[in-house]
C-alpha cells in the first residue's frame, strides 16, 4: 500500500494535518493540545474542515498563477 498523500482517507489527512501543525508551532501553541480532549477537539476542528471542503467540491489551488 502506498504511503503517500492521496493514498490517505480523510481522517488520516486531519490527523497528518494536526501533527504537522503540532511539530511545527511553539511551544506555547503545543502546550494548549498536551491533554486527550483538547488535542482531540483540535482533531475535530482539522477533519471538520476536510469535510466541509469536501462537501463544496472545492479544490487547492495547486502551482502557481500565471
């Protein structure tokens, strides 16, 4: 099984999502999401947003604009 981006479902990419955003920010910001339920509301913020895009068909951008 491929290990790439569009080979995840969506639940997969909300929990890539806050884990990079987690790797990423300070400390302060990484401080707040250490307890199950914040981290997990944080979970349900990244995947409600996946589905809500989902759901208007609408895409990233992707390269850059001419």
């Amino acid at each position: 099984m491929p290990n790439g981006f569009l080979s995840k479902n969506q639940a997969e990419v909300a929990l890539d999502l806050v884990n990079r955003y987690l790797e990423f920010t300070c400390e302060e910001e990484r401080a707040k999401y250490l307890g199950a339920d914040s981290y997990l509301g944080l979970y349900e913020r990244a995947y409600r947003l996946i589905l809500e895009t989902a759901e208007m068909g609408e895409k990233p951008p992707t390269g850059f604009k001419a």
